[in-house]
C-alpha cells in the first residue's frame, strides 16, 4: 500500500533514465531488497563510509567496503584493488551507502571499472538525497577527478534522517534553497512556508522538499547532462561557498548559502539583479535558520583569494550568477560570468559580520557629600 510519503520518478538525464524511490517504514526494506532481487547480479558490493551505522549495513546483504575518511586517486586504487580480489565482475552492482562522499566514490568506481558496473545510491543524508545522488556527475571531494555515470537506481529511505543533526539538516536544506532561488522559484512561497529554523520536519515535508530538488535537476539536465550549459545553474553559490569554507569551520551547506548571498549581491552591483530578489535569498537562508554574515574571526581581506583558490579548483573560471529568480545570467551561452575584484568584493560585503556592540564606560558616581 503506498503511503503519502511514497515518491516515484524516472529521471531523465540525456540518454540515461533512472529510477528515484522515496519511502518510508520497515516495509520498505522489502520492497527496496525485491528492487535488488529484479537486477540479476552476480554479487552485489556495499561501499560505504565511516559514518553508516552496522545496523543500516545488516539490511543489506553484501560484502562491504569502508571508505576511509579523506579520500583521494591512491583510495579509489586501494578501492578497485579490493572490490577486484572481492571477485567483482560487469554483473556486480554497487551500492553506495552513506553520504556525498560514499555515493561519489562508488559513482567514481562504477563509471571506471569494466567500463560501467551498475549502481544503486542509498543516501543517508539530506545533501545527498536532494543532490548528489540525483546527479550522473561522481566526484573526488577535491573536486578535480570525476566521471559521469547514471545510476540504475535512487533510494532514499527517510527514516534514515531521523537521526541526523539538526544543524546537518538545517545546512543540507542549501540544495533546496538553491534550487528554488536558482531553478524553481515557483515554490518560492510553499517552500518558505514549510521551512523553520528548528529544522524539525515530518517526513512528508521531506519527500516534498526531495520533489522539488529532483524535478529542478530533471528540468536542467534533460538536455545537459554533463552539467556544461544550462544545468550550471545548479551550482550557484557554490564557487563562492567553497571560498568562505576555505576560511571558516562552517558546514558545507551554510557556506554554500553565504556563496548565494554573496553571488546576489554581486549581481545587484553589476545591475543584473534587484534589491528584491536580493533580499528573497536572505528571507529564505533566515527561516531555514541558516547563517546570513560571517563569523567574525573571518580576515574578510583574505576571502578573495581564498574564492580564486576554490575557482582554480574548481574549474570554472567565473560565477553563476541570476537576473531574477529563476534566470540565470547568460554571455555568449554560456553562464559563467567573469567577475572582476570590486564585483567580488562588493558581492562579500553581504556577508560581512555586524559590528560589535561597542560597550559602554561603567558609570561611576562619586560619594554623595556628608
């Protein structure tokens, strides 16, 4: 029996179309192992990371392979290595279970190994539910290696988020965010009525808010799916956010939402935006409960060089930036727009921390005269 939790999407991205499931209950263990059973593989491999509890793995029946916590080209070798003396063959699938780093890596490793193996996501949080796992493009979190290969199937359980932290949820609703100023701003008003900073949500508000990410993705990546043109909206903010997180102990998500504020501004000194819309970005990130300045230890004279570091990163030379919600600046096709220091600057005093209260001198009366 479907409950109103219950999603089902075919995803279409280019020629790839796969399969997202949102569920939740116990019954949905069954449902999701008869969805494993319908594969006919040989073996199926678990690659996970540090963080997925051995209960969750106890659902699965697989040989699993943990994902050490800093990742790089000689940990996806080591990986290979094991799943090749695990007996993997193109009949094995893959299932990455974990985070953005675990469904990354095993996007990675199925893209390489026997020229494609099958993969299943099962995200276990809110970022990789409503992003990464959405998407064909697999990367190393250095951002600097990574292939495209579409998954056979999304399964997003979500009683798994039930026991995330509600400051991880609270940064993991950037996608979102991201996706309603950038794509979909047609939710705008449903989706700020919903969101609260106590991040405390039914499980009915989280398959909407998986509804709205997944159909935002769908929309620009049906004809892109390398994410090279149209489908670049996706990363607004971003180049921005990873700037700010070079400079501070923020979480990603929240990072990423100074990145937004940051990119509106900038593009109301470059006259593309207006205030208002400007100030729709910040209404949001504040019911989310997200941080709109930066904290104050930030040597805001360092941050433009710490956003050209994350753009050599990166890639992409320039910024995403909007000229309403939901229109993203376009030069020449292509929507990376060049950004010169003062735009760069004037686009980070958004964020630029409130002064400190200056305290006041403690009053001192002198003794009244006997």
């Amino acid at each position: 029996m479907a409950h109103s939790t219950d999603l089902d999407r075919v995803l279409q991205s280019g020629g790839a179309h796969y399969r997202l499931r949102v569920r939740s209950g116990d019954h949905a263990w069954d449902e999701l192992a008869r969805e494993l059973a319908a594969l006919d593989a040989d073996r199926f491999v678990v690659l996970a990371d540090g963080g997925v509890p051995p209960e969750l793995l106890a659902r699965v029946p697989a040989q699993v392979l943990r994902i050490p916590g800093a990742c790089t080209l000689q940990t996806v070798e080591l990986l290979a290595e094991q799943l090749l003396q695990a007996g993997a063959t193109r009949r094995t699938v893959l299932l990455a279970v974990g985070g953005e780093q675990a469904g990354g890596v095993a996007g990675l490793l199925a893209g390489l190994l026997f020229q494609g193996l099958r993969l299943v996501h099962l995200p276990t949080t809110l970022a990789a539910m409503c992003g990464s796992a959405l998407s064909l493009r697999h990367l190393l979190p250095s951002g600097v290696l990574g292939t495209h290969h579409a998954p056979e199937l999304v399964w997003n359980q979500l009683d798994l988020l039930r026991a995330r932290p509600v400051d991880e949820l609270r940064s993991d609703l950037a996608e979102l965010i991201r996706n309603v100023l950038a794509v979909c701003p047609a939710h705008y008003d449903r989706v700020a009525a919903i969101l609260h900073p106590d991040a405390r949500y039914g499980l009915r508000d989280l398959a909407s808010f998986i509804a709205v990410c997944a159909d935002a993705r769908a929309a620009v990546t049906a004809y892109d799916p390398l994410e090279r043109g149209p489908a670049r909206v996706l990363e607004y903010g971003r180049t921005l956010g990873r700037g700010i997180g070079l400079l501070t102990a923020l979480r990603p998500g929240c990072a990423d939402g100074l990145g937004m504020l940051a990119s509106a501004r900038t593009a109301v000194h470059l006259g593309l935006l207006d205030a208002a819309d400007e100030r729709a970005h910040r209404e949001l990130l504040l019911r989310n409960g997200s941080p709109v300045t930066l904290p104050r230890s930030v040597d805001l004279d360092a941050l433009p060089s710490a956003v050209r570091l994350a753009t050599a990163r990166s890639g992409e030379p320039g910024l995403v930036l909007l000229r309403a919600l939901g229109r993203p600046h376009c030069v020449g096709g292509d929507l990376l727009t060049r950004v010169d220091e003062d735009a760069l600057r004037a686009g980070l005093e958004a964020c630029r921390p409130a002064a400190a209260p200056r305290s006041r001198p403690a009053l001192v009366l002198a003794p009244a005269d006997r």
